[in-house]
C-alpha cells in the first residue's frame, strides 16, 4: 500500500526512508469482542536506524490506523530532529559564551576582586613564625 501525500512528504523531509519501517498488522488488546479478536486491525511501526516503535489501535479500520501510526512515527522522528538541531544550536551557544571578549566592567570587578583577595591572603601567616 502507498503512503498518502503528506505523509510520505514529511517521511521524506526528515531524511527517513520507507524501507527502513517495518510494518506489521496484529491483533488488538483490549475491549472489543469478537471483532478485536477476529481483526488485525493494529498497526506496529518499527523505524530500524533509530529504533522508535509506534503502535496504533485507536480506530477500527485499519486503514485509519495505519494512517495514524505513520503520523504518529513522522511525529516521532521530526521530533528527535529538532532535538538534536537544538542540542548543537545550545553547544554553538555555550562556546560563543565561553570564548566572547570580557566587557570592561568585567574587567574591573575581577581585578577588583584579585586585589581584595591578595589584601586577605597578605594578613595570613606562618605559624609559630612570630
């Protein structure tokens, strides 16, 4: 069966193929007699390179199901994305913080803070030495 449109559009802008998906149509769990046990109406998504597992028994078609379960993986995958897109975006950050020129009132508070520790240092002495 053929993605829809969307879908396979939003598969595709995050990079993912579809041959890395596994699919499988199972039997559900839960309420729903006869026809929950007579059914596969379940879809279990498997995205091998990342190992994301999804599984959709929300409706009784399974081809609602199935759309839902792709959404739902898409979702998934955009998310772990974007993480790792913010993830480097904070490093890029944390380094320009660390490496930036120190403004001149910085400057000055630690010089003055050198000084004021020196002044307390200066008082200490040896022990016994007086």
């Amino acid at each position: 069966m053929e993605l829809p449109g969307n879908i396979a559009a939003r598969f595709a802008a995050v990079g993912a193929s579809e041959s890395d998906v596994e699919e499988r149509f199972i039997r559900g769990s839960g309420p729903g007699g006869q026809k929950i046990n007579k059914t596969s109406s379940t879809i279990w998504l498997r995205h091998r390179p990342t190992g994301i597992e999804v599984r959709c028994q929300d409706e009784r078609s399974q081809a609602a199901n199935r759309e839902s379960a792709w959404l739902e993986l898409c979702k998934r995958l955009e998310d772990r994305l974007r993480a790792a897109r913010d993830a480097a975006q904070q490093q890029r950050e944390k380094s320009r913080r660390q490496t930036r020129q120190k403004s001149h009132g910085q400057k000055v508070r630690m010089i003055q803070a050198k000084k004021h520790r020196a002044r307390n240092k200066a008082h200490r002495g040896r022990v016994g030495d007086e």
